[in-house]
C-alpha cells in the first residue's frame, strides 16, 4: 500500500520531470535536489519518504516491491505533470555476508528490491518515455560486480546488481533507435548513513584513491549521463579506481 502526497494539487507545467526511488535519504534524496536544480519535476519515492515542502516534488510513499507502488508512481507522475522523462533506479540494498551464512530472508529481501524492484517500475515507465518520443534510464549498480573484493563478501550484490548492469545494456540496444538512452553508475563505497564512522577507515582502504566516495560524486555522475545525449549502454565506475585494479 502506499501513500501519494501532494496529489490533490492543481497539474504543474515543467519542462520535464524525473522518477526516482529510493528517495529519501543518502544518494535518493541528493539526486532529489539534483534534479530539482535542473529545473526538473521529480516524483520520489521510499518507504520512509515524506511529503515535500516543494510543490514542485510528489512524494509516493511504498514498497518498490510491490507492483502497485510502481504503478501509483508512474500515475502520481501523470497526474501532475502529464508526463515522465527520466526514471532513476536508485533504490538498493547491499547485505554483506560470506556465501554460506546468507539466509532465505536475506535472498528474497535482496532480490526484491534491486531486481523487482526495478523491474516493476521500469516496464511502466517506459511506455511514457516512448509516447514522449525519447527519455533516460539511469540505474545505481555497484563497481563491486567488476571487482569483487576478499575484504567485501558480496555475491547477492553481484547477483542482483550484475544483472542490472547486463540488463542496462540490454534495454540501451532495444531502445536506442527510439530515443530512448539507459545507463549505470557503478559506486564504490559512498559515504552514506548506512556506514557508521568508525567503518570509514577501513572501507576507504578499499579504494586505489584511500578514501570513501562522496554523495555528490554519484549525484554528479548521473546528472552528467543526463546531459549527454550520445552515451547510452554505459556502466560509469564511480569508485576511486576500484574497477581498474587493486
């Protein structure tokens, strides 16, 4: 079940506007204000997501799970705006365990939300980007799919973003002679609220650079991809040369 703010306000004229999910905090909600920085309507959405003082922002707050949340997104997006231009797959989990100790739980919670989760509100949204004539995809992977690390255990990671990185290349040839472009960003480890401080040391060793990522990086890197209409099937590593080696 999931609940749209702002929905009863009058339809609002942007040039164009921007689905993004996992929205609430972290990368979601700087890609947020990224967007919003264009000039850009933005329909967010989260489990936790609340409703925004910017009437330019409708919140749906959901499971992006649940096929039903995707479609409500996609029509809180039409009922306001008319329209949808760019969908950002940022909602994510990344569970770290060796192989053996991951749970059935840990299974269906993973897959849930990095494959169905982009799987249900991709194939709803882009219908509306063919009708517009043109549009982008843009989803967060990980630079861990290309580098695995002793240090990390990652396989449901590698599993599940690995196919979103397949998956984006696949749909950047469906789709490229009808306008449409579908890109990655592939982060190494960003810092997010979901690595308490005493971590950092040891997750920017990580890094040929020594040091986390920002979220700015990440946000800079998807809003570049917008900008450049020639690049479609790219995995951007934003990972402080993760992905060229150790």
């Amino acid at each position: 079940m999931s609940d749209i703010a702002g929905d009863v306000a009058a339809p609002s004229v942007v040039n164009r506007v921007a689905v993004i999910t996992g929205a609430s905090q972290g990368i979601g909600a700087n890609l947020v204000i990224g967007y919003r920085s264009l000039g850009y309507g933005v329909v967010a959405t989260s489990r936790s997501i609340r409703e925004a003082d910017d009437p330019q922002i409708v919140t749906v707050r959901g499971d992006i799970t649940d096929p039903a949340t995707a479609q409500q997104v996609v029509d809180a997006a039409l009922d306001r705006f008319g329209r949808i231009d760019t969908l950002v797959n940022n909602a994510g989990i990344f569970v770290a365990k060796p192989f053996t100790d991951y749970t059935d739980e840990d299974f269906d919670l993973v897959t849930g939300i990095n494959l169905a989760g982009f799987f249900h509100i991709t194939r709803r949204v882009l219908p509306h980007l063919l009708a517009a004539g043109g549009g982008h995809v843009v989803t967060i992977t990980t630079s861990l799919v290309d580098q695995p690390s002793v240090q990390l255990p990652s396989v449901l990671a590698s599993l599940t973003k690995g196919g979103l990185n397949s998956a984006t290349k696949s749909l950047a040839i469906e789709y490229a002679s009808r306008g449409i472009r579908v890109n990655a960003v592939a982060p190494g480890v960003i810092k997010t609220p979901m690595h308490p401080v005493e971590t950092h040391q040891m997750l920017g060793d990580l890094h040929p650079v020594g040091r986390l990522g920002e979220i700015s990086d990440v946000v800079d890197a998807v809003i570049y991809l917008e900008s450049a209409p020639f690049v479609t099937g790219e995995i951007l590593h934003v990972d402080g040369g993760q992905n060229a080696g150790r």
